[in-house]
C-alpha cells in the first residue's frame, strides 16, 4: 500500500512537471516570438494613482465626504451609548453602598447587558461603515474605469496599472502616470 502510495505521489509530481514545462513552453512561444516568425509583442502602459483621483477629483472628494459624514453619524450615535453607560456606572458606583445585595446583583447584571447590547450595536455599525465604505469606494472605482478606459483608448495604451502605495507597481518612468489627465477627464466627466 505504501509502494502504490508513493507512485500515484510521483506520477503526480511528473505530472506537474510536464504541466509547467508546457507552460513554460506556451509562454516562451507566445512571447518570445511565435514560432519563428519574428513577431513581437510591443505593449503599451499607462499608470495611475488612484489615491490621488480620490483626493483631487470631485467624485473622490464627494466619496470621501460621503464616508465621513455617515462614519460621524455613527460615531454619535455610539458616543450616545457611552456616555448612557458611563452615567448607569457613576450611579451605580454612588448608590452601590446603600444597595442591598440582592439589588446590587440586579444592577450588575443590568450593566453587564447594557455593555453586552452596547459591544454588540458598536460590532453592527462597524460593519455598516464597512460596508458602506465598501460601496462607496467599489462606486468611485468604477467611475474610474470607464475613465481610465478613455484616457488608454486615446493614448493608445494596452495596459493601465494602479501605483499607489501597496498597488502592484513596485518602479514604472515618470511619463507613463495619466493620473493627470484622468482626473481632468474625471472632473468633466463627473463634475
């Protein structure tokens, strides 16, 4: 059994290995040259900064607004829920000497679930800013794209990638950033 065992291993691992060597051989024939007959992939790129369409275009600043205005909403709303219990704790805490023990349970026990209902809507609203950020962004991208998409299609660009910080491009040249003219074209686009 353990024989049978280590040969399907190594059938797979030969498996593998013809795998990536087609692969490999795809990859050389494709873009090293099809076959002989000189061609030649030229791409064009193009990259962008989309930190900086959302902090210079009007779209990004009303995205970024939106997100700020409903996370201050939220924010209020859970300060309200601090505060209620910070004054159910002082009470508790100035009365805890003249309670009897029985009513001191009772009190701590209704703390306990306050803070327990206060944990649990500050989990809820922190997923609902999520979310809502989530949409808000995932809209301003999309807006992005379609113009992102004019700006390559009249430069003749194959390719536009996202430079910003923690994006995929690690080095590119200064000329080939449209951030510019896709903000400007952005801002036309949706004043």
């Amino acid at each position: 059994m353990a024989g049978l065992s280590r040969n399907l291993r190594l059938g797979r691992v030969r498996w593998i290995e013809w795998i990536s060597m087609s692969a490999a051989m795809a990859i050389t024939l494709v873009f090293g040259g099809c076959i002989g007959s000189g061609a030649k992939i030229d791409g064009k790129v193009g990259v962008i900064n989309s930190q900086r369409l959302l902090n210079e275009t009007n779209a990004g600043k009303r995205a970024k607004d939106n997100l700020a205005s409903f996370s201050k909403n939220r924010q209020a709303l859970m300060e309200l829920e601090e505060r209620e219990l910070r004054r159910m704790e002082e009470d508790f805490i100035k009365q805890s000497s003249i309670l009897s023990p029985t009513a001191k349970r009772d009190r701590e026990e209704q703390f306990r679930r306050r803070m327990q209902e206060y944990q649990q809507k500050a989990a809820e609203l922190n997923r609902e800013v999520q979310e809502k950020q989530k949409d808000v962004l995932e809209g301003f991208r999309d807006k992005i794209e379609i113009v992102v998409a004019k700006v390559a299609k009249r430069l003749g660009l194959q390719v536009v990638v996202d430079k910003s910080k923690g994006g995929p491009t690690i080095y590119h040249e200064d000329g080939l950033d449209i951030s510019s003219q896709v903000i400007e074209e952005l801002n036309q686009e949706f004043p």
